[in-house]
C-alpha cells in the first residue's frame, strides 16, 4: 500500500508515520510525508524514518506543487496538513485556521479525486460541534450552531468536509471524515504561541521551579474531551483494511467524557512528583466550551480507546524527559 500523509512534520502527521511503520507486520508499506518549508527530514526530528518514508518538500497552497506530487500513484491519502495554534490565536487571529486550510483541503480533495485515490481520510475536528453537556454523535452537527469562537476554523471544516461528501459521490474514491477531540502526546508542538492546552501545562510543569507557582490560563474550570495521539493513529491503522459499506464516513473519537484544565494540571503535576502550585491568570484566553464526543461508531469499526488521560499522561512526560530540547 502507498500512502500520502501531508503534514508529516507536524504533531499529527508525524505520530501517525511511527505509528504505522512500528505496527506494520508486512513490510509492503510505503509512505510518502509533506514537509513545509520550516521542516527538515534530516535534522535529527525524522531521521529515523528517512528509510522507510520519502519525505518531500511540498507547499500545499500550490497547485503545480500538488500537481508534481501526485505524479507517484497513491493507494491512500492522510491529509494532516493544517495552520493549527492554541486558544491565543483561536481568540486574538482566528484567520489564520481559514485560507490556508481552505485551499490546501481544497485543492488536495479534488487531485485525490482525479487520480482516483481509493481512500481519502480527513483529519477534522471537534470544534465543528455546539457546546453541550451531553455526547454528541457524528449527525448532531448543525454548523450554525458552531461556537461563535469557533466561527472561522469551524466553518471552514465543515466546508472542507462537504467536499468530502461532494467528491464521494461523484468518483470512486472514498472520502472518511475524523472529528477527533482535543488530542495531546509526544512529539506536540510546545511553542508558547502555538501550543495546545495540555501541551502548555506539560511544558509549564516540567520547566517549573518549585519554589515559584505556576499560572494556568483562565479559571481551571473549562472542561475538554483529551484524547492520547496513539488512540487516533490505531484508528487509522484500522482504517487501513477496513471494509465499509459507504463512500462517504464520519467518525468521531474522543474519551467520551471531559477533564477540567484544573484536573488536568493536578494530573501533570502528580506526574512529575515535583512539589508545584498552580495559579490561575483570569486575564489570559479561555475558551468555555463543553464539547463531549459519542464515539460509538467508531467503536463498531474495532476501535477502542486504550490510554487513560493519567496513562498518557505518563508516557508524554517521559518523552518529554527525553526530549526536553524540544521545549525550547
């Protein structure tokens, strides 16, 4: 099987490259793995891989660059790929989740249709969902009621998701769509401009001084779904053989339940052994939304969440200790 991962350099793309290659029993796998500009596959990050996957240089916003990549014949494509930051920018520049998602889904859908890809899986997102305290199922999304601290990055997922749905119906290839919750894991980005919550508390506790506190964004109070990164790349692991019935698929993947920031921090901490006390900054972003996801059918497929939040917890603080350079 040759498969297409875009975005092979980022939190998402990269998990599901070692993924694949640490549970591939036939050794008949080839992946091909997008890098932007910033990314180098041999500056010690990827390196490791550079044997078992063709790491190409490729901007997504180019069509004549899609065009040159899709001059190797895919079996299936992963399309990663994507301008994703934390609460800071969701709040102070949520444009920058909209053009450039836009086109490069855009323009990536529509090649994988014309070259007959057989299987187009799109990493979406939760945030697509209205706020609410009970599980939410794959036909309860109404994009008008998308948060409205959602309207931009969401809206642009629902339109790169009806393209999906668009090109199902029109050629062979299948579209399935993952709206995954807020996911977390090694090999996170810890930029203090880009970072995810559970990333910034990691980097938070790990980087503390005992002697001083630490301060959290916002009240403690916000509750999110966290899903451990191994939990959606089993899924796609799955989803590599897996026999489905429609052209065009949702699924969603979650823990089925929320953890407010507050339990999240104690947990880290725990983690760490380290005697650390946390702080709340009100004046910093906070987005309170309650997204809960029903994960049901996916569940019918095989899958199964397999870590606990402590469980990955504990093994992305142990990455972290091995990687701390990272953190810089």
């Amino acid at each position: 099987m040759n498969i297409l991962i875009t975005g092979a350099g980022g939190f998402v793309g990269r998990n599901i490259i070692e993924y694949l290659i640490l549970h591939d029993k036939s050794e008949n796998l080839k992946i091909t793995g997008t890098l932007n500009s910033n990314e180098l596959s041999s500056n010690g990050r990827l390196e490791k891989y550079n044997s078992k996957v063709n790491f190409v240089h490729c901007d997504l916003t180019l069509k004549s660059q899609i065009d040159k990549l899709f001059k190797t014949k895919f079996d299936m494509l992963i399309h990663c790929a994507a301008v994703s930051t934390g609460a800071n920018d969701i709040i102070n520049r949520p444009y920058l989740h909209v053009t450039d998602n836009a086109v490069m889904g855009s323009m990536i859908f529509r090649k994988s249709f014309e070259e007959k890809v057989k299987r187009v899986i799109f990493i979406s997102c939760s945030a697509i969902y209205r706020s609410s305290d009970n599980l939410l199922k794959e036909e309860d999304q109404n994009a008008y009621e998308i948060n409205p601290r959602y309207f931009g990055g969401g809206w642009t997922k629902v339109f790169l998701e009806k393209q999906c749905e668009f090109y199902s119906k029109l050629g062979e290839s299948e579209f399935i769509v993952i709206r995954h919750s807020n996911m977390y894991g090694p090999n996170d980005d810890f930029n203090d401009d880009r970072s995810h919550m559970v990333a910034a508390n990691l980097k938070r506790v790990f980087l503390a001084d005992e002697k001083k506190p630490i301060y959290v964004w916002g009240t403690g109070k916000t509750v999110r779904d966290l899903l451990y990164i191994d939990d959606l790349s089993s899924f796609i692991n799955l989803l590599l053989k897996a026999k489905l019935k429609d052209k065009y698929n949702i699924f969603n993947l979650g823990a089925e339940k929320g953890i407010s920031v507050k339990d999240v921090v104690k947990t880290i901490i725990d983690v760490s052994k380290k005697n650390v006390v946390m702080k709340f900054d009100k004046s910093k972003p906070d987005i309170d939304v309650n997204i809960f996801l029903d994960c049901n059918k996916a569940k019918k497929l095989g899958w199964e969440q397999k870590y606990s939040f402590e469980e990955g917890i504990k093994k992305t603080f142990e990455w972290i200790k091995n990687n701390s350079e990272k953190l810089k």
